[in-house]
C-alpha cells in the first residue's frame, strides 16, 4: 500500500535504459555495441530518418543525422581496427566505418528494439532483457 507522506520526496526517477547489441552471425561474432534508450520523442523523430540498411545512397541528410543520433547515444563498443586499436564510441569511430549497411543495421536494430517494432523480439528468460535480429538486449 502506498501511502502519502507530507514532506516526502515524490519524484520518481526513472533509471536510464541501455540496449546491447550482440553478433552471433560469423562474420561479426563477438561484437557487442551498447546504446542508450532515446526519448519518445527523439524516437519518433528519428524514426522517419530510417534508411534501408540494402540502400545506403537514400537522403546523404537523413543518412547522417541518423548516425549522429546513434554515436550520440553509443555508450560502448569493442569494435577494433585491424591492427586491434579500437574505434572511440563516438561520431568519429561510427564515421571510421567503411561498411555503411553494416552500421545503418546497428542503428536500425537498435530503433526498431525501442520501439518494440522487430518481428524477432523475444522474450528471454530474465523478463528484463530483450533479444531482436542482432540480437539486442535491455540491460
């Protein structure tokens, strides 16, 4: 039973919110990318920018503000160079990349697991954590 106490703090914060991205297919496995949770309405403004990950040359505009949105909001990464430095978590190590579908499919995932939109979201066993496509989960 929740009862008011006068003078009590009231607010209630809610804990951010971080999806990791895990690559079990072979040409990316072990790679994990851990992004935060966006505002509803950053989401859905984003959510018209979503280019086709197959055609990478749609709006150069929509295409970049895009992958700002998505360094701006990487937490981590152990991407690495080939000579094993790794790239920042950031504008600069996303614009590091030289296969385009391959980061417009991190951020496609990670818009589409917000959103509760990928037709692969599973439920795991941990009710907190959610698995779609790369997989990504809610930790």
């Amino acid at each position: 039973m929740v009862r008011y106490q006068p003078g009590a703090n009231m607010g209630y914060r809610k804990p951010a919110r971080h999806f990791k991205l895990s690559f079990e297919d072979e040409e990316y496995n072990g790679l994990e990318v851990i992004v935060k949770s966006l505002t509803i309405g950053k989401l859905l403004e984003v959510s018209s920018l979503t280019p086709d990950p197959d055609s990478p040359n749609q709006d150069v505009e929509a295409t970049e503000k895009l992958l700002h949105i998505f360094a701006d909001n990487l937490v981590s990464w152990n991407l690495e160079d080939e000579d094993g430095n790794p790239y920042p978590a950031n504008y600069e190590g996303v614009k590091a990349q030289d296969d385009v579908p391959f980061v417009l499919r991190m951020a496609n995932a990670w818009l589409e697991g917000m959103a509760g939109l990928n037709s692969n979201l599973e439920k795991t066993s941990n009710s907190s954590e959610n698995t779609v496509s790369l997989p990504m989960e809610t930790l």
